[in-house]
C-alpha cells in the first residue's frame, strides 16, 4: 500500500530574502528554462507575443510585459522580459532558430523554432513555477510538437501535454523537475556489480542532488523508484539535515549522508568516488562535489570499519511487497488521470476474462490516504467492485476486504499481473 502525505512544509533560500542556514551548503539555484519546438516557415514575432500578453492580462497571475533590461542568450532572434504572476523573480522570453535539427528526438524532428522562458524556481513551491512556465509556453503557442526542459534534458510529447499540462488543474508532480542517471563500468548496468545513481535537477528546487552508491546493479529497478519517491517529498516538504532519520513509509526510514563522508573510504577506480567524479566535471565548480545527499540505511554496516551503505532492508521490504513508498499528491493526482485516461483498456482486458488489480485512494487513518491495491471483481465505465489484496498494517482493513466504487475519482492505478500490462505506474 502506498502512503500519500498531504502534509508539507519549506525552505526559504537566501535567492529569495531567507538568512536561513541551510545545512547541505546548496548553492543558490541556477536558472531553469523551457522551451517548446515549433514548425512553421515563420517564427513567432515579438509583437505576436505582446499582443497575446495584453490579451491575458486581466488576471493577477497572468503573465506580462516587462519595462526593463533583462537580455535573452546572444542566439536568440528577439528576447522579452517578462513576470510570471507573484513570482518574485523576472523571467525572459526568446524564439531561436534550431541549429541542428537531426539532434533533435523523433517527437520534434520537424521543429525549426525554439520559444523558450528562463527564470529561477521558486524553491518554496519550484513546481508551480514550473508549471506555470510551461502553461504559459504552450498557450502562447500554436500547435508546439514537444517540451523540453533544458536543465534536465527530458522532452514531453504531445500526448503528456495534452494530459498533464493543459486545462485549469494540470497533473504534473514533482518527478518531473529532476531525472536519475545511472553509471556503471559494464553495460547494461544492471548487470553490474556496483551502480552508482544520482539525480540531475533538484538544486534548481532548493534541495541536495540524491544519490545510492555501489548498489547492485539487479536493484536498480526497486533504486529508482526509491530515489524518484525520495526526491519528490524532498521538493513537496523540504529537506532533512545529514544523518537525521527520514520517514519514507511507515515504518520504513533511511538517512541522507553527505557524499564526502560515503565516498572516503572508496577506491580511486569507484564509480562515484571523487575520482570519478573530478573525470566527469574536474575539481572546480563541478556539480557533482557540491551538496549531494547519499541515500543509506538508517544502521551502519562493518564490524572492523562502520560505514554507510544502501538501504538494502528498505528495499526488501518494498520488494516483498509488505512496504510501499510516501507519494506527494501531485504524484497521485498524476498517476491517477493517467489511470482513468486509459480505463477503456482495462475494461478490455477485463472482458477477456484477464486478472485485474486496481490501486484505490482511500482515507484509513485520520489526516492519512493510503493506496490500496483491490482484486477486481466487477467493473463497469465508471465504477468497480472488489477485494483488498493484503492487510493493512493497522488491522484497520483486513486483507479479502470488500471494495465498492460507483466513481473512479480515487482510481490511482491498476494492473493486469495476467498480462503484464498497466497503466504506466506499476505496482
């Protein structure tokens, strides 16, 4: 069962007039910037964007014109400085041409131009200000082929726009404001003995870039489902100092250790040692030295020499299925338009007689929704009937439970073990 915490809370940082000491040293975030591929023989015009700004500018949190100096990047074939809403920070507007467009992924192959929108996050709420600078990309746009967010590389295509950027309530989530990356000396990875996983994207949040160190590389599926769930509550509710226990699913905790202390007793032929790291960014102004966060067992391993290492018994847990990890609402309320966006499927599987597991929001606890995974018995277009798979921890919901839905709005996710087919989450 997974856990979805609506609590939360934040770290001011010193980009945005906070004198608080922040235990990591992250350095003030960089700026984050957008952009949406266009095809047409014309770019869009700056007087095409000012004529849509005043259109929209009715509403306080809209986007306007700025009457100030702030330049675009010298490639850029015009630039705007603009607000976006309350956000404190000025942001800047510019259209360039694609340099090279056989880079370029299949899903904007046939873009000629870039409208981009640079600012800094809000690191008490970076993922509404990100939000907000995709929206406002894509309503000034017409027809963009795909998104891209420069910082972490990643492109989203038109099927995600259309389904988490759009409308008045988009379904984005925290996950999709930092990516993992895996190194290894074999390939694939996970065929390796020692993987190292570090995420690229949340100092831009206010947060240590998160890392798991000389995993196994058979793990690595279970790894980075954990990272992505850690980095996410991170973002929703702000950081624990090094060492401080970090609830991630009751009852399960790890701590977050400073890289430096995990990595001193590594080889120079480590991957992830400060070797390795100095090789791919040198020694200076490199990321990969600055406030990072190891992921580790709350316990410390050794009998002659204690060190920290990856939280195997987390992960076992969660493997066996007796443990799930925290998930932030955002991530819910994303899994879940994906899930009912493609219930027509289910339905299908479901007719032809296959085995199907539904995940269902339900509030067990006071102040506390738990993600229950049903047996599904019955369905129809809007609604399900079923079983509880499992216990419930507390003994409040025993396993074989009888489940009725008549409205699919606290579907999170299902499955079909019979075909191995889901809607994108897993379980």
């Amino acid at each position: 069962m997974n856990q979805d915490s609506e609590q939360s809370r934040s770290v001011g940082l010193s980009i945005l007039g906070s004198n608080q000491v922040e235990p990591w040293g992250l350095p003030d975030p960089g700026p984050s910037t957008l952009a949406v591929a266009l095809d047409g023989e014309h770019p869009p015009s700056r007087e095409e964007l000012s004529r849509f700004l005043l259109e929209r500018s009715s509403s306080e949190e809209s986007v306007r014109e700025l009457d100030e100096r702030l330049a675009g990047p010298p490639f850029a074939l015009w630039s705007m400085p603009v607000a976006i809403g309350s956000h404190p920070i000025p942001a800047v507007v510019w259209v360039e041409e694609v340099q090279d467009p056989e880079g370029l992924p299949p899903v904007a192959s046939q873009a000629r131009w870039l409208l981009a929108v640079q600012t800094i996050l809000d690191p008490q709420q970076p993922l509404e200000t990100w939000t907000r600078m995709a929206g406002f990309l894509l309503d000034a746009s017409t027809e963009p082929l795909a998104l891209l967010d420069e910082e972490t590389e990643q492109w989203f295509g038109p099927e995600e726009l259309s389904l988490h950027f759009r409308g008045t309530s988009p379904t984005t989530h925290e996950e999709m404001l930092f990516r993992v990356d895996a190194f290894a000396l074999e390939s694939p990875p996970e065929q390796s003995d020692s993987v190292w996983l570090h995420t690229r994207g949340l100092h831009r949040c206010g947060c240590p870039e998160l890392e798991l160190l000389e995993l196994p590389g058979d793990r690595m599926s279970t790894a980075h489902e954990l990272i992505n769930a850690v980095g996410a509550m991170l973002v929703a509710r702000g950081s624990p100092g090094p060492g401080e226990p970090f609830e991630i699913a009751p009852p399960l905790q790890v701590t977050l250790q400073d890289w430096a202390r995990c990595t001193e007793f590594l080889s120079d032929a480590s991957v992830g040692g400060r070797r390795h790291r100095e090789t791919l960014g040198g020694s200076r102004d490199n990321p990969l030295l600055v406030a990072r966060a190891v992921l580790c067992s709350p316990e410390l391993a050794g009998t002659f020499r204690k060190i920290h290492v990856w939280p195997r018994e987390t992960m076992d847990s969660i493997d066996s299925g007796e443990s799930a990890l925290e998930r932030t609402p955002s991530w819910t309320r994303h899994r879940s338009a994906i899930a009912r966006s493609l219930w027509p499927r289910f339905l299908e599987l479901h007719g032809s007689g296959s085995s199907m597991l539904a995940c269902i929001a339900m509030e067990l606890l006071p102040g506390s929704r738990e993600h229950v995974w049903v047996r599904v018995l019955e369905a129809g277009e809007d609604s399900l009937s079923g079983v509880t798979v499992s216990d419930h921890p507390s003994g409040s919901l025993p396993g074989g439970s009888r489940v009725d839905l008549d409205r699919l709005d606290t579907l999170v996710d299902w499955f079909s073990p019979d075909q191995e087919s889901s809607s994108g989450g897993g379980r």
